[in-house]
DNA sequence: AATGAATGAGTTTTCATTCAT
DNA sequence: GATGAATGAAAACTCATTCAT
C-alpha cells in the first residue's frame, strides 16, 4: 500500500504557502513553481491537487477567512454585553493571527482578485456580510437606527487600518488599531447617550 | 513637416488609458499592447515614450495622485474654518472625479503595486502624508492631542470606503460617504466638547 | 490468498479500454490515466503490465488485428469455391464486430501509429499481407494475372470505406459496404469472362 | 517604416511547415516550436500569426485542400466529354503534386483530426462532396442510377490507395494509382454496355 | 498485486521589449 | 515620430513514468 493521507497535508502545505508568498511579495504574481518550492514539492504536484493556480488561490483566501471567521466566533463564546460582542469581533480582526502583515498583504490582494473571479468576490462577500450582521445584531440594541451606518463605518475603518498595514505603516499595531476602532465604537455609542 | 509637440498628448493618452484599463479590469495585469490599443497607437510607441510598462504604471498613479491633489488644493481655497477645511478634503476624495468606480480600481491596485514597487510607494507615502498633515493642521486647533489619531481614523474610513467602492457595492455613493465620514467628524469635534 | 491469474484478465481489460478510448476520442492522445480508468485500475498498474504506454498501444493494435483475422479464417472455414471464399472476406471486413465505429476509428489511428512506430508498421504489413494473399490466391484462378490489381484495388475499397466509417459518415452499413465492395467483385470477375 | 507584407509570407512558410513535418513524422504530435524553427523563425511569431496551433493545423489543411481543389478546376478546364471529366479527376487525385507521400501522410493526418475538431470536419466534409457532385454530375449521364454508387467507390478506392501511399507502400507510384482506379471506372462504365 | 505519491521533461501560450525601416 | 516584425524568457499546465509501501 502507497504512502497515504498527503493529500489533505499536502494541500494544507500550499495554502499556507501560497499564503506566505502572496504576502511576502505583496501580489497575486507569484507562480505555482515558487509556491510549491516554498511548500516543499514540484509544481506539478500542486496541479495535481489543486487543478489549477485559481483554485489554489480560492483555497487559500477560504483558509484565511475560516481562519477569521474562527477566531471571531471563539471570541464571541460566551460574552452577552451588546458592547463587549462588539469590541470582541474588533480584537478578533486584529488578533496576533489575522494581522500579521503578510497575511493582512495576502488579503489586499483577495481584494484584487474578487475583481476579477466571481468565486472570489462570493466569497469576500459572504465574510462581510457576516461582519456587517455581527455588528448591526449587537449595535441595534445600542442605537437603533443608527446600525447599519456605524457597522458600515466600523468596517471600513477595519479595511483601512488593514491597508495601512499591508503598506507596513510604521508604529501601526494591533493595539493601536483596536484602540482607534473602539475610540471610534465609544464615541457612536455615547453620541447616542446624548439628548 | 513632422508632428511637433505630440509626446504630451501621447503620453496623456496612454496614462488615461491605462487608468481606465487596470480600473476596467480591476487589476495590473494589463498588457501594453491593450493600453496601446485603447490609446490609438502601436506598443511600441507606447514603449517609447515611457520606457518601461512599469513606468507607465508609475506615470498613471502620479497622474491619479496630482488630480486628487489639485482637487483638494482647489477645495481648500479660500476656506478659513478648520472644520469647514477638513470637510473640504473629505468631499474631494469623493467626488464626481475622483470616485469614479474604475479610478477607485486603478487606485485599488496602486495601493497594490506599491508593495512592490519602492517608487509607487514613495507615491502613496508623500500623498498619505499630505492628506494627514492637511487633516493634523486643521484638526489640532479644535481636539488638540487628538488630531493624529483622528487624522488616522479619518484616513482609514476613506480608504476603507475605497475598497467597498472597488468592490462595486450598491449603495455606496460619494454623497453617502462624505456624509459617513463626515459624521464621524461630527462625534470627533464634539466629543472634544464634552467635559 | 494472492489473486492468481489476473494478469490476462487486467490485460485483456487495458487493451480494451485502449481501443475504446481511441475510437472514442478519434485520437491517439488519450492517456494512460483515462484508459487505466476505463479498465478500473491505476495508470501504475497499467506501466506494470505493459511497460510503456506504446507497448500497451501495439497490444491493442495486435488485438484489433488478431479479431479480425480470427474472423477471417472462421468465415474462410469449409468455404471452397473461390468467390464465396473472396466474398467471405470481404464480409469479415464489415462484420458487426470488426466495422463497430469506434473500432474502425481505432484503425485509422493505427495507421497512423504506423508512421511513427516501426513495430506497428510490422502488424499492419503481416495483416496487409494475409489480406492479399488470401485475395490473389483465389483471384488467380479466376482471372489470372489480373488477380494482383484486383487484390490491391478491393484492400483499398475496403481501406477507403473503414475512413468514411471513422468519419461517421451517414447511411454508411456494414451491408451497404459489403454490397458495394462485392459489386466491384463481380464486375472484375464478369469482365474476365468477357472476350 | 517598419518592413511590411511579411504576414502573407510568414503564413505560407508556417503552413508549408507544418505540412511537411506532419508529413515526415506521420503525426500531429508535432510541436509549433518544430514547424517554426523549420520555417525559420520562433514559435513565439508562429502565436502572432495564427493564435494557436489549432488554427495552424487548419490553415495547413485548408491549403492542401485548395491546392486540391484548385488542381481539380484546372484540370476540368474545357473538357466536355463525361468520362473524360471523371478521369480528370482521378488524375488531378495523384498529380504531382498532391500525391507527394507527405502531402498525402499530412492528409491522413487531416482525417484523425477531423475526429476532434468539427472545423476540420466541416472542411473535409466540404471537400468530400464536392468531389462527389463532380464525380455523379458526369457519372449520372452515363449510367443513370448506379452513379452515386459508383462515386462512392471512387472515392473509397482513392482514399484507400491514399493510405496504401501514407505508408509508403512500395511500387505505388500515382500512374500505377490513376490505372488501379481507371480501369474500374472503365469496368463500371463498360457494365453498364451490358444487356 | 496494487496504488497513491511524486516529478522531470516538455508543450502551448503570453508578453514586455527591441529593432529595422 | 511611428510601427510591423520579431523574439527570449517565462508561466501554466500535462503526462508518462517511477517509487515506496
């Protein structure tokens, strides 16, 4: 019986790879060869398992997504304050993990991509709607009509900060990220409080 | 009698050209031969002129930049009130010009080439840079210490709102971005005002 | 328990699926994979048995000609007179099982294949040969020295008959076939009888 | 200005190519990079000047069948009389020119493509009926119904000869080919004489 | 016996760039 | 100034074949 059970180690191996690369270079212009050296192994086995260079990009911008949509949902375990959920999935988005600047680089470019392949833009938007319905269930309780408007804000301010990022900003941290975002919740929140 | 003084013209229709390509299809992966094609001449004359593709890209950012630019200059004439200022600013970025979808695209991808490109990122940086000091310069006098951050934030919701416009989101206008951002600045100023 | 004989058994399936696969593409370029998977096995058993994908390529072909020269002889069987025994192979030619299309279209790749492959040149002139000297022996004495022309004239009937079948061609029937070949036949035979 | 009218030039260099190492190796398993470098220049211009290798493969057989087609034209060019049409024909089938063993090995070829791709087809379709209409418009006046038949097996027999020649049998030369199929119009002709 | 794993060699195709005119 | 011609270099993808188990 043949060596058995790479594939999934295999494909892991490349995802994490590509992701890396992507990153590193800052652009979807890396070919298979580099990311399959990267990943230990000949390009053709990399078609062999992914089909193509689209499909091993999809792959890859899915691992980064269920890599976020993971952490968030950890976050959230268990916290009932409307407030507290809110600046939880905030963390979640600047966690050591996710802001990693070669993984915040790598989702630049899934942004680049979703221009062009229908799959991608499916899937980035399916990763912000579910930000964005994170956000409006625990703020409309806060501020009622004024959901939708602050969790677009509140999103967009994420995407910025992450732009930044991809760019190396200097002195630009998790930390200060979170703390401009929640600056930002606070005052949206308190505005509210006022008569 | 030769054509006199047709290089400005050329090299003026191959910067819009490529705009409007990379904005079109969303990415740099453009070849010179289209963006020659768009502009109504040879590659090869494409190359004369500016040297390199990568030249040309350069060309065509500097070209986005300095529009953006002499748009906010002309904005600010004339405005003595910071916060009238700040909202001047706010309003170029999304203006008719400037918030067209595809030159949002092609300023998508910049964002992108200046990971790799040293001087599209000296670009971005001296253009990041003035619009912060522009916003630090008028912000200071009413939040003091705070300027920065909120300079910051402000920057990052208009380069988030960027995104979601590369993306093609409905619903998302110019009007409804200055009035976003400008709302955020609204509960900036006037939480300074609070005790 | 190991399987025992399985080795004929995986053969006959591969040579099969070979010829299948060529008269169902048309083509030579089918690969080992698409026909190891045909015959329900791993393209590595395939190289096991064969050795090569050229070998299993001339196992197929020797089959293609062994089935018909199989027919042949079993048709020839017990037949003395010299026109039914012409006739009889000349029906052998089109029978249900050697004029199927996609065996017919595997032929004309074989002749193809014989360009390239010396080895399948050899199949193809024993098989051309047997034909031939089948036919002339049962010409000449009917007419003479008229036999070798008339031998080669009704293999190319046959040859141009086996294209139009590969092609698909409409209203092309093994009986139509035989009829037209057979009619040839007798109007070589009549003329001889003429003075 | 840059040198000029090379594409009509370039094109028939690559179509004689691509003719002539079909022909010589027996197979369309050869590279544009082969054709190319034979017609001296890089496969990179072969690209330019046909957009792939498909559309070469077409054009080359497009050309010998007009070199066929043309030949037969020419070769009908005032001749009235019925039989002599038909025997015009068949001379024009193995002239020269058209009866070259690797003209007539790149025709071969021509068939097994004509398995895979509908416009090969569609040209030897073209190709074959227009054959046959000239063969039954003179067959017709000179034995009524039996001419489709009798056209049919021109055919067979000229495409089987064809392939005799594609396999370079020996002692086939075109003279030998035009009186194998000469005398069996003469046969079909003559029995109809018959009471 | 049997197969998943793995790859080297090769093929088509694309494209920025150069050149001769 | 302007362009058709031309190519080298590289990339994605394929596949026969080998190997370890």
């Amino acid at each position: 019986m043949p060596k058995i059970g790479m594939e999934p180690i295999r494909r892991r191996a490349l995802v994490d790879a590509a992701i890396a690369e992507i990153g590193r270079t800052g652009t979807l212009d890396v070919t298979v060869s580099q990311i399959a050296r990267k990943a230990g192994m000949s390009s053709a086995l990399a078609h062999h398992y992914f089909g193509s260079k689209d499909q091993m990009f999809l792959s890859a911008m899915r691992a980064v997504l269920n890599s976020f949509g993971t952490e968030v949902c950890s976050s959230l375990r268990g916290l009932a304050g409307h407030k507290e959920r809110i600046l939880a999935v905030i963390g979640a988005c600047f966690s050591e993990q996710n802001f990693r600047p070669e993984v915040v680089a790598a989702w630049l470019n899934f942004y680049v991509l979703a221009q062009t392949s229908p799959e991608a833009r499916r899937l980035l938007t399916v990763y912000y709607r579910r930000l964005n319905s994170n956000l409006v269930h625990d703020l409309r309780p806060l501020i009622g009509t004024r959901a939708p408007g602050t969790a677009r804000a509140i999103a967009a301010l994420i995407d910025g900060l992450y732009i930044r990022q991809a760019l190396r900003e200097e002195n630009l941290t998790g930390a200060a990220s979170v703390a401009l975002v929640s600056s930002y919740v606070e005052s949206a929140l308190s505005q509210e409080a006022r008569p």
